[in-house]
C-alpha cells in the first residue's frame, strides 16, 4: 500500500510535470482530466454519458456504449502525453449491470440508481429496515444495487445459475471497467462502492452473510471488495490503476479530508451535504452513515444527506437569469426532487410537487420555486448538522453551484459562513490525489458568497417551508 506524500507549496513541479489522470464516471456525463504534483487539473475532457431511458419506473442506458465513450475521453484526455500517469477512477454510485464472461457483452442494460423496480423487495423487507441500516449506514431504499438484483433474480430464475457458476458477472460500473480493462482477470470493487449496495457491513468491511440472506444474493457472485487505493492493476490501455472511489467520496476528499469543522455541499445532476465522521460516531436522524475511502489508515466516514435529480428539475427552466430579489414573492410552497426525497426523509411518494396550482405561473416564476426548494433542503440539512456539531464553513461545489441565485439563497439562509469552490471538478481532483498518492497542502481555493442585497422574505418563508414539510411527511401520498 502507497502512503501519501505531502507536497510543501514551495516544491512546484516541473512544467508539463503529471501526477495523475483522473476519470470520472458521471450519470450525464463522463469527464477526464490530467493533474500535476500540486493537485492542478488540466485537459480537462468532457463527453455526454448515454441517455438514460426511463419508462415506468425504470432507468436504464447501453452500458457497452458507457464503456467505449470512456475510452475515447481517456485517449483524448492523453492526446499529447507521452507520460502514463497512475489512474484514479470515480463512479456513480449504484448503478450496474450484468455481463456474459465470455463475450464480455452485456446481458442487461446499465441500471441507474434512480430505477425504482426494487421497490417490491424493499416492501418485502420493511421488518428488517433497522437491521440493515444498523450494518450498511442506509435506508432502506429501491436506489440501491440489492433490492434491483433480487427482483432480477426473481424474474429470472436462471440468471442466478448462470451467476453461481461464473458464466455470467454482476457489478457496478467501477467492477465492469476494471474487469474489461484488466482482460477478465480482476473482478473487484472498493469499499466506498461495496458500501453503497446494502449488501456490505461498513463495520467488517465485507460482504455480509446477513444481508445476502435477506435479499437473497448468493455471496458468491459479488466481487471481491478491495480497498481504495494501491490497486496498482496494469491495464489494456496501458495505464495502471491505482484508486478507486465512489464520486462523492473523490469530492470530499479533495475537498475537505476528514475537517469534521465543515460540510461540504455538491450541487449537480443530483445534490449532497456531507461532512466527516470522527471515528467511532455514527449518523443520526435518519441521514446516510458514507463509507468515504479506506486507504492505508482505517476507513474514513461521513455523514450525508441528499437531494435528487434537482439538475433534471430545473432542466426546463431558465433558472440562470434568476435572481435573489425573485424567490419568496409567492406563498406557494415546493419539492424539487423528481425521482422522489433523498436522506434523511428517503420518501419516493413526495417528488416534484407544488403546495398549489402553478398554471397561472410563468416559467421563471416556476424556476424561482425549484430553486427555493433547493435552498430551502440544503439549509436544512446544514442546519440539523450544526445543531449536533458546529460547523465553521459550508462549500459549495458542482455545476448548479455557479447560479447566482443558489449561491446568495443558501448563503442568507444558513447561520454558517458559505463559500464557493473555484475548482469546480472536486470528484476528478480528489481521485487524482489518491492515485497519485499525495496529500496537496493547498487545497481547493475558496470564495466567501457575500449576500450584497438581502431577501429579508426568503428567510421567513423558509421558517414556514419547514413547517410545512413536517406536515406533508405525515401525509401518505396517493
């Protein structure tokens, strides 16, 4: 295993000097990028992932093709480079397939996190939701790979035959790549994955015979569960591995390290407010305990909660033209996450809802109310974490972290200090470092958001959303 290496500000690197390429194996889209021995990213290259079909409930994509354009962004990101710099992948959390081991082609479409068809078994396993929260840190949820893979097995009493006996492979997205670019001989994932399929004991670090049973996933067909970094795996390539992290787990790390002081917040194709566990402490009120890497000290924990699909709420929306002076101008409540709440409330029953009619509404009026629902999520998740630990700064970062609007909006509401990342691409830096092996000194350059022209309404209507949010939660919705 490769232990860090602080780099002293004052040692800059040679000119065209690469630590590593990172990749970053995005829902929307798939990115790479280049880093020297100071953490700065460069050739940066971005490729729309394939479309998502999404019809009653579930969402897939042509996993084959997720592979190829990854590919092509890796060559293109190396264009030029004579250089083979160490590898760091970051992967969408939960999203898999299944695969022929001979053909190597795949047998299923890529399930994305958001395909609900789990939804039976997680109603099957209802009794049993407080003893696999107790194991994995997480909810009870359809988004995840387990209940998927029962309801597959289910329908499909052969697979698991075909499964036991290696004729055919399960995994995420991390394990498909790694098994095509190693020519079969490596199926493994690392426990920031493992830990985000309900089938892994964040506390053992391993595949738990428990949870198997319950979701009736034969231990066997899973990969072996490695830790984050020193794969140092020679790929076809000719690159070589050497981490591996679910996304959100690279962006705290670039971000914030284990700063249990702060709380990080990611604001793209999904959201999440995060900040570090110390050791020992476990989440509370129903937030996700995130397994976030393990490297050659014991594994590092996070608490975190989430919002999403909010990039495809808003997508119809001009949200870039809004402006702080245009949010609380209505006493029209909102909930801006399609595919239904994330952490701490995991209800797919409230999505993308309005507490009244919205016809009469123009479409920058519309985005306003996303973009308060929005606002109003993170500062209370932002809220709930100081209440239990002070915080001395909130981050922000991501794509949707650039409009004006959530940057004032969540700035005045919360009682923390906010400020933006300037590098906005925390997932590709953090996988950097850790193939790199290096703890960069400097990290990402901060910007305090400074509110110049107060909403002295968007903090009393926020004081009434949460009211009215506590209420909604009691209501089942037909």
């Amino acid at each position: 295993m490769h232990r860090a290496r602080n780099i002293p500000l004052q040692q800059l690197p040679e000119r065209g000097m690469i630590a590593a390429i990172a990749l970053d194996l995005g829902t929307t889209s798939i990115k790479a990028a280049l880093m020297d021995p100071c953490g700065n990213l460069s050739s940066i290259v971005s490729r729309p992932a394939p479309v998502i079909n999404g019809q009653q409930g579930r969402y897939e994509s042509d996993a084959l093709q997720y592979a190829e354009s990854v590919d092509a962004v890796l060559a293109q990101c190396l264009a030029g480079t004579p250089s083979k710099p160490p590898l760091g992948l970051c992967s969408q959390r939960s999203s898999f397939l299944i695969w022929d081991t001979t053909s190597g082609q795949p047998v299923t479409p890529l399930i994305s996190w958001q395909d609900d068809r789990g939804a039976n078994c997680c109603d099957r396993l209802h009794a049993s939701a407080g003893t696999i929260q107790s194991l994995t840190g997480l909810r009870l949820t359809p988004y995840y790979f387990a209940p998927k893979l029962n309801v597959l097995l289910q329908q499909n009493p052969l697979w698991r035959k075909k499964l036991i006996e290696s004729e055919w492979r399960v995994g995420t997205l991390d394990t498909f790549l790694i098994w095509r670019w190693t020519n079969q001989q490596h199926f493994i994932t690392d426990v920031s994955m493992a830990a985000r399929t309900l089938l892994m004991d964040i506390h053992q670090l391993q595949w738990s015979e428990d949870l198997c049973r319950l979701f009736d996933v034969p231990r066997s067909v899973l990969p072996e569960i490695q830790p984050s970094t020193g794969f140092n795996l020679p790929l076809s390539n000719r690159l070589t591995l050497q981490a591996s992290v679910g996304d959100q787990s690279a962006a705290l790390f670039a971000s914030l390290a284990d700063n249990r002081s702060e709380a990080l917040v990611n604001l793209g194709t999904g959201g999440f407010v995060i900040r570090s566990l110390k050791s020992g402490e476990s989440a509370f009120n129903g937030y996700l305990q995130t397994l976030v890497c393990q490297t050659d000290q014991p594994a590092h924990f996070a608490i975190e909660g989430t919002l999403n699909s909010i990039a495809a709420a808003l997508a119809p929306y001009p949200v870039k033209s809004c402006t702080l002076q245009e949010l609380a101008i209505s006493d029209i409540y909102c909930l801006a996450e399609p595919s239904g709440l994330g952490a701490p409330y995991f209800r797919s029953d409230w999505g993308l809802y309005f507490s009244q009619a919205i016809t009469h509404l123009n479409q920058q009026q519309v985005a306003s109310l996303l973009l308060e629902a929005i606002i109003f999520r993170v500062t209370r998740i932002v809220e709930e974490f100081h209440r239990h630990a002070p915080l001395s700064a909130v981050l922000l970062s991501g794509g949707l972290s650039e409009l004006p609007c959530l940057q004032q909006g969540i700035a005045q509401c919360s009682s923390v200090p906010v400020f933006l990342l300037q590098q906005k691409e925390a997932s590709l830096q953090g996988a950097a470092i850790l193939a790199a092996g290096l703890t960069v000194i400097n990290r990402t350059a901060r910007k305090k958001i400074m509110v110049e022209q107060a909403n002295s309404k968007l903090n009393e209507k926020y004081l009434h959303w949460k009211q009215w949010l506590n209420v909604l939660l009691k209501i089942p919705r037909s």
